[in-house]
C-alpha cells in the first residue's frame, strides 16, 4: 500500500486518533502482543471497546502495512497468540507526528527468544501498573552503565514504587532457556556487578541502588540460574539478589511473587524462600 493511500485512509476517518495511539504502543514497546496491547489502552484510559474491535484495528494496520504481525504458540501449546511490531509505514507515520521512532528494518529479524523476552517484560510492567498501589512508572529497557567495562547495556524492564514520598527502583533482567543461556547469563551478571560495585547516587539515573530481580521461566530454572551464578563466583555483594518466574505474574496480588535464595545455617545449603514487600501490596 502506498503512502497515499494511507494518507488517503486518515483522511477518510478510516486510520483514526487510536490507531496511532496504537502505534505509540508497539513503537515503545517494540514487539507486544494484541492482549498487552488492550491492556495498556485501558490503563492510558483509552476505550478500545473490546479486544475483538481492538484486534479488527490491528488486522487494518497489517494489512497497510504499518505492522507486522507474527503467531506464537504458547509454552503449553493450548493456544496461539498474535505479537506486533512496526513496520517501514509505521515508522513514517510516527515521524511525521513528530514522535521519536528508532525502528530499522533489522528489528523484524530478531531470533525469538529475543522477542519472547520483551514480551516477558510487558507481562512484569503490566502486572505491576495493574496490581500494585504503590506504582508509580515503568520504563522499557532502562540503560544501565557498567563503568568499569566502558559499556552501556539494557535491563528488560524497570519498574518504580513510590509510597509516602518513599520511592524504590527495581529492574528486572529476564532468562529464557535459549541456546548458551548460561554463558549469557553469566555475561550480563559480569555487567550488573560492575554497575553495583561501581555505583554512587545518580548513576544511570538511580538516586540509590536498584534491586535487581532476575525472571525465570519456572521454579527449576531459578535454582539453574542461581546455582551457575554462585559456582561461576558472580554473586553480587551487597544487594539481595530476588527472583521471580513468569507464571507468579498472573496471580491475582503479586505480594508473593519474589523469592531469595538463603542459607540454612544448620545445612550449609541454600533454601530458595519466598518473600513478601509491603511495596507490592494490591
């Protein structure tokens, strides 16, 4: 489709104020499913109507050519999910409003558990935006410097609690049993230790340091993840490092859907134990 037709479609009413609210979505977000989609018009207090009617607008922008859009099957293979991103159109369309799209043609390229992670971190935004009173912002993929290494790299997702002028960072790093995963894993915590042995006030923008969370997909992998970090020797000292998996943002209250691995004095062994912020309550 050509940009005149597409211009021709504003025109006409056809590609409207919410089909670029929409577009503001996907271009934040970069990949995001049509659920998550919804999701967040409601929380922005924008009426979609329904997710049906919300789905009808996403088929138009497909079928322009201002998204991609690609099928997933679920973990448990009961049902398939749409994930959307932008397109060269969409692209031009946002710039032409004058908002800042850094979209290139390679994003579409991206391995998928690269895209199953960015959708892992919309589910721990959203669970927080829509469960947790004392939620006060979110930002995608917050940059984080490693001053040491000389390198800026990206959590998966930062998240802000505020309550009785009391604020706290968290940032969220998610796992996913790739290929080499443990080699990535390793890699990134080098990074984060860095950044926290590093740290003073205002580094990467944090008046103090963030608690970090790593995501897992399930209580087995955490232990995995936990144990290749100690008998890597990449603990980081000083901060209690807190996991989470994904399924635990699905409950109905995440107050105790963060863990911690401790160490039973009379064992030696480390017990992985839930625990419970007040921050966190509904």
């Amino acid at each position: 489709m050509s940009i005149n037709q597409i211009i021709h479609k504003i025109n006409v009413g056809h590609i409207t104020d919410i089909h670029f609210k929409v577009l503001e979505i996907v271009n934040e977000f970069e990949f995001i499913t049509s659920r998550q989609i919804f999701q967040l018009l409601e929380y922005r207090g924008i009426d979609a109507k329904s997710q049906d009617k919300l789905n009808n607008k996403l088929e138009q922008l497909v079928k322009s050519k201002i998204l991609t859009r690609y099928y997933f099957t679920s973990e448990e293979g009961k049902c398939i999910y749409r994930v959307y991103c932008l397109e060269k159109m969409g692209k031009y369309l946002l710039t032409s409003r004058g908002t800042d799209c850094k979209w290139q043609p390679t994003d579409n390229t991206k391995p998928v558990s690269l895209i199953k992670k960015r959708l892992a971190g919309n589910q721990i935004i959203l669970a927080y935006l829509r469960k947790v009173k004392s939620f006060d912002e979110y930002t995608v993929k917050p940059a984080i410097t490693a001053k040491k290494a000389g390198k800026t790299f990206r959590a998966t997702a930062g998240i802000k609690l505020t309550k009785s002028n009391k604020s706290i960072a968290l940032i969220f790093e998610v796992i996913r049993r790739e290929e080499d995963w443990q080699k990535s894993l390793i890699e990134k915590m080098k990074l984060y230790k860095d950044f926290y042995e590093s740290f003073v006030p205002f580094d990467s923008g944090y008046e103090m340091k963030p608690q970090l969370i790593l995501v897992c997909e399930d209580d087995k992998h955490t232990v995995e993840a936990f144990k290749e970090i100690v008998t890597k020797q990449i603990e980081i000292p000083g901060i209690n490092l807190l996991f989470t998996t994904d399924l635990k943002q699905n409950n109905e209250t995440i107050k105790q859907s963060l863990t911690e691995f401790k160490m039973d004095e009379t064992t030696g062994k480390y017990k992985l134990e839930q625990i419970e912020l007040k921050l966190l309550e509904a």
